[in-house]
C-alpha cells in the first residue's frame, strides 16, 4: 500500500518494475481521480478515496506499507501528535504481523522515533539514510531518512490496549500547549528579563517545572506588570522566591505566597526555564 500517495510516480514506477499489486490512498479526492486518469493502463493498481487515520480495510493483510512523506505532512498540521497517532494505529492495524511499514522523510530520528514508539504500538525500528540527489547550499540535512518498521506479532492486541491512553495523554498535551501558545509572551524578553534579576537562583529542578511551573506560569501572564527595574530585586528577596525548593512544603509556601499578591505586584517567575 502507498499511504498518502499524492500525485508522485513513485507507485507508478513501481508497478512498471514488477510489483503489480498496489494499493494507493490518498484524503484528497482530485488526487485520487486524477492518479486514476493517469493510471488507467496499469491494471490492478487501485486507488482510493481515505482517510489513513481510519482506514477501510481488514486487520493483517498488507505485506508492505510504504508512506513516502505523509506522516512529514501529518505533523505539519493541527493536532499533529494526535492525528499520527492514529495513522500510525491505523497502518499497524491492517498491517500482516511481521510486515514492514516503510516511512520515507525528511524528519530526522529525534523527532521521528518517539512517535513510532509509543505504547500502542509495536514496530522493530531500523533506521537507514539516503543521500539527497541534489542540496541546497543552505540545506544541512544532506540526507533522507528510512523508517523501516517491522511489525510484531500481537501489536493489535497492544494497541487495543493502550491506544485510548495514548490519545488522552496527547489531547492533554496539546490543551496545555495551545494555552501557552495563545498567550501573547514573548519568551525571548522573559528570558533576559529574568536574566537581569541578578541571576538568582531558579527554584524548581527541570523535572519539577514540566509539571508545577504552569500554575506559576499562568499567574505571570495574567500580571500586567513586567519585571522592570532595580526595586524588584528587594522584592524579590523579601519574598524569597528564589528559594530552592527541597520539599512539599516549601512548594507550598511559594503557592500560598504567590496566591497573596496583588496584580500589581511583580513577580520574579521562573519563566526562563519554562518548558514549551
Ligand atoms: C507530502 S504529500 C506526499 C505525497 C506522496 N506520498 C509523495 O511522495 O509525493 C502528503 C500526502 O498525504 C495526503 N494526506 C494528508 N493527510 C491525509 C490523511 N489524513 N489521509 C490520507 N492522506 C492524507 C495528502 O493529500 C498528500 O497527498
């Protein structure tokens, strides 16, 4: 099967090198009629109208799944995460047991692997490179990368096990993410304000701040007023804020301090280390 097959000739060449039964889908239907037209010759190759999140086919039954930048297409769109989640759910799904899923991209291994390694699913990743024909002078990925998974036996059971879980975890992600982002921040400045403040010490461990600093994150934005001048660092003893935070309680103190102050007030945050 040719996931996301677009107008490319890639299955086309194929056919006209021996394999005969293909299997194109594509969401965009005037690519399909259009790959019809054009393939009216190359009996038994089909082409169909899908979705690659909710595919029309019966479990186990492709040997070979090929996804020449689609899944590069999915995670440029909205609920990224989410949606290739579930195309890769779907792409284990009708996959044979110990059949190959074969990802052509140009996403490098960093941002590729976690996605093919998520609870619900159970591919064997090799990874290989292609040399690029031609480079852009300022292109720095001088390669493509192969994604060649192969399917384990059982990975549907898994799948129907944890794939509920791994959609909530991503929806939560991305409610949390799509919070910050809509808030009119500018990091950068946050950043070098924070910097002037003396470099004083950052109170939370990274680990912590992932998942404690939104609460703080949120009181900062909603103050109008930014860190500014010298007074603050009186203000930012005073409140030892820049205390380390070593237990419960004093994670709680720190609440219960920042919870008292007034929208005026300024407000020495940790955003500096603030994950996006
Ligand atoms: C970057 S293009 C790659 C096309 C082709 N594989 C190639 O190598 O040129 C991504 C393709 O994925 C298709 N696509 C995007 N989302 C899809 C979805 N949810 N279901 C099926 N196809 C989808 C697009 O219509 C497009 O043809």
């Amino acid at each position: 099967m040719n996931l996301g097959c677009g107008n490319a000739e890639f299955s086309e060449d194929m056919y006209d090198d021996g394999y005969k039964n293909i299997v194109n889908i594509d969401i965009a239907s005037n690519v399909i009629e259009q790959m019809k037209g054009r393939n009216k010759s190359r009996k038994n190759m089909v082409f169909e109208v899908m979705d690659v999140r909710d595919m029309q086919y019966d479990d186990n039954i492709f040997d070979l799944i090929i996804d020449k930048s689609t899944i590069d297409a999915l995670l440029c769109g909205e609920n990224s995460y989410i949606n290739v989640a579930k195309m890769l759910k779907e792409t284990q799904r009708v996959l044979k047991d110990e059949g190959y899923y074969m990802i052509i991209s140009y996403g490098k291994p960093e941002n590729r692997v976690n996605h093919l390694e998520r609870a619900h699913l159970d591919f064997e990743v090799s990874i290989y490179t292609i040399k690029k024909d031609f480079e852009e002078e300022k292109d720095l990925n001088k390669v493509h990368y192969v994604y060649l998974c192969k399917k384990r036996k059982g990975a549907n059971d898994k799948s129907e096990k944890y794939f509920d879980e791994v959609i909530q975890q991503l929806v939560d992600q991305e409610k949390m993410e799509n919070s910050l982002d809509n808030d009119d921040v500018n990091y950068d400045d946050q950043e070098n304000d924070y910097d002037e403040i003396n470099n004083y010490e950052i109170p939370f461990d990274e680990e912590d701040l992932e998942i404690e600093n939104y609460e703080y994150y949120d009181k900062y934005l909603n103050m109008e007023n930014k860190i500014q001048d010298q007074d603050l660092n009186s203000k930012f003893d005073e409140n030892k804020l820049s205390k380390t935070i070593t237990s419960d309680k004093d994670y709680n103190d720190i609440k219960e301090k920042l919870k008292s102050k007034s929208k005026n007030d300024t407000l020495p945050i940790i955003n500096s280390k603030i994950k996006k």
